[in-house]
C-alpha cells in the first residue's frame, strides 16, 4: 500500500478550514486529515510539501456539455477530449450534459455517453438537457427538436442511456408534464426544471411531485417579479438545489449573492461549458446551431442568445470567494460537497474526509490549479 502525504497548504473539508493542514492518501481513498499529529516521512512512501495554497477536494460538474473544441453530443472522442480539458481545471467527476437534437440523435449522443461511463469512472452519468423544454424560454436549444412530454420518446432514451442518465432537464408546465416527472422519477432519474415559462403554482406542484434541481438559475426561465416569484420562489420554498453558471455574463455577482442567501447548501456551482471551452475565440456548433466565441462569451451566430460558458470550474470558485464574496468553505463546497450530495454520492466523492475517494485538487492562493489527483493518482501537475 503506496502511502502518500500531502502537506503545508490550507486543507478544505466540508466542514472546516484547516491552515497547514496535511491529508494522507493510500490506494486511491483518504486515510486520514488533520493538523496535529502529522506523520513522519518515516511513515510514508511520498511527501508532498505545498508550500501556500489550497488543496480542495476534486470539483464535481453536474452540467457541462464540452471543452477542448469538443462537445459531448459527438461521441466518445469528443467526450475523452471535452472531459481531459476539464480535468486540468480541477473537474475530477462529473456529468455528460446533452443537448437538444433530434431524437435519433440524441439516441446515439446517449448510448456513447453510456459507454464512457461504462468505461470512465469519473464520468457519473448523464444529463439530458431536452428535448422536453418550452419554446418560448429555449435558449441554444434547436426549436424544430423540441417536443411535447412524450413517454415513449423518453422510454427510449431511457433504454439508450442503460441506467446512466441521472438528471433530466424539463419544463413542467407543458402539456403531459406532470406525468413526465412522474414517469423519470420512477426509473430513479432527477428532474430539473429549466428552459421553461412555468409560474410559481406550476413550479411548485413540479417540486412537490419530486423535481429537485434548477437548472443555470435565472437563465432560461420565467424571471422572478415581486408579484411573480416563478421558479426561484418556488424553489426557495421547497429546499432544492440550483446550479449557477458563475462567469459574470450568465449571472451578475449580485444574483449569485442572492442564491447564497436561498442556502449556501443550495447552490451549486456548474460551467454549462461547450466546446469552446478552452479552445479560444472563433466559430464553434452547438446541436444545430452555429457559435460566435469572442472574448470568452458564447453566443449563438443568428440571434446572439448565449449559448452556453466557456467556464471551467476552478474559474466559478475564483469568482465566487472574489466576485461574490463567498467564503472559501462554501464555495468550494458549492463545486464539490453540494453536487455530491445532490447525486447521492457524497459517502464517495465531494470533500476531504477519510474514507472518501482521494480527488485532490493543488491550487495557489488564487486558485489557480497546480496538479490534480483522481482516485490517488496524478492526473495533472504543473
């Protein structure tokens, strides 16, 4: 048993801080934490020594759609590369993020994503952004797709997937809603309520019916008025998660704060990254559409709607502790602890805790990534 010692930089736990603190890896799992009581190098094969910085659990993406000129709609290549790109800026787990296509499409899109999570374990499943979104709060997702709630569609996605997809974005206020919810929440899906115009009434019996994630707040929904607390009301008043897309165009610092005050164990922190994403300006695609990066901000090229982030997500918790003005505990929470949770996966992954699997991400004081480790191994180091 290869034992390896990581020590000198502030340690992040779910819980606390710990300034030169020291974590202890042994065959891809957390040992131990802790300030006193350091082992010696006596005691191990490999020391580690951080001399100013963080080290953070490994962040958790739960809607991501590519990187590296890549999306994840283009199979399992496109997948590897997009995923590769993301695991240098400290995304050591995460969804595979779908987009609207046609349905045929979207099948094939689905059963190559399933085989990256048959064969990655850093992949944990999938995530269906439509093709069951309203039209009038569509976004970059392709109108001549979209679909009214449809079972049997969703029956073969379903079969597509092999028990893979784990979150499925819709709007619950189209007709044959409600028994959509009802039929992905018995084949032990998540429902996330996006891209959709539905008032509070409608979000709320959406939540009560077992919905429990907003997708990208704010962005590609009914907005939120003092007489009309639509989506985000409802979900300050039913206790679930919602992501935010933290890159300054998608969400001004301020409405950030504002999902802070909902619940810090309410937000999670995600990129809607496409495949720009640390690929530069120019022309990209996105499902059927064509994109215009300038400047870092994805815009579709008729139109100009944004489409999608070119963030990554070590980026989101910089903004969140010097934009925001989120501590460090919750933000980098907001990036590890809460999506975990959310999956149901945080007796594995999502903080520095003994027993949990030893995703590491180094950084500098200002969050910049300098190595990764997934599962106790060395996946990036600068």
């Amino acid at each position: 048993m290869t034992k390896i010692l990581l020590q000198g930089a502030t340690v992040i736990t779910p819980e606390v801080t710990i300034p030169a603190g020291w974590v202890l890896v042994a065959d891809g799992l957390i040992l131990a934490v802790g300030l006193e009581n350091r082992p010696t190098a006596a005691d191990v094969d490999e020391v580690v020594e951080i001399a100013s910085g963080y080290l953070l659990p490994g962040f958790i993406d739960l809607h991501v759609h590519g990187g590296g000129g890549e999306n994840f709609d283009d199979g399992v290549a496109a997948i590897e590369i997009g995923l590769a790109t993301h695991h240098r800026h400290g995304t050591t787990r995460s969804l595979v993020s779908l987009v609207t296509n046609p349905v045929a499409k979207m099948i094939g899109s689905i059963e190559a994503a399933a085989d990256v999570c048959e064969s990655d374990p850093r992949v944990l499943g999938i995530h269906l952004e439509g093709p069951f979104l309203a039209d009038s709060r569509r976004g970059a997702h392709d109108p001549i797709s979209l679909l009214m709630p449809d079972l049997a569609v969703m029956g073969e996605f379903l079969t597509a997937g092999r028990g893979h997809i784990r979150v499925m974005t819709m709007a619950p206020e189209l007709p044959g809603g409600p028994e959509l919810i009802a039929f992905v929440r018995q084949a032990g899906v998540h429902i996330a309520i996006g891209h959709s115009d539905a008032d509070y009434d409608t979000a709320m019996a959406a939540f009560a019916a077992g919905a429990d994630l907003v997708t990208h707040a704010f962005n590609g929904m009914r907005p939120f008025h003092h007489r009309d607390p639509a989506i985000i009301g409802a979900a300050m008043d039913s206790g679930v998660v919602l992501e935010a897309i933290n890159d300054g165009v998608h969400l001004h610092p301020g409405a950030v704060r504002l999902l802070k005050a909902i619940g810090p164990e309410r937000v999670a922190l995600i990129t809607d990254a496409m495949g720009a994403t640390c690929a530069g300006d120019g022309q990209y695609t996105l499902g059927a559409f064509d994109v215009q990066v300038t400047d870092g901000v994805a815009r579709l090229v008729e139109g100009g709607s944004i489409a999608g982030s070119t963030l990554t997500m070590d980026v989101a918790v910089r903004r969140a502790v010097e934009q925001v003005g989120m501590s460090v505990l919750d933000a980098v929470n907001a990036a590890s602890q809460v999506p975990a949770t959310y999956l149901g996966l945080d007796d594995h992954y999502g903080g520095i805790v003994p027993g949990r699997v030893a995703d590491l991400v180094i950084t500098d004081d200002n969050f910049e990534v300098e190595a990764v480790m997934i599962a106790g191994q060395w996946e990036f180091r600068r």
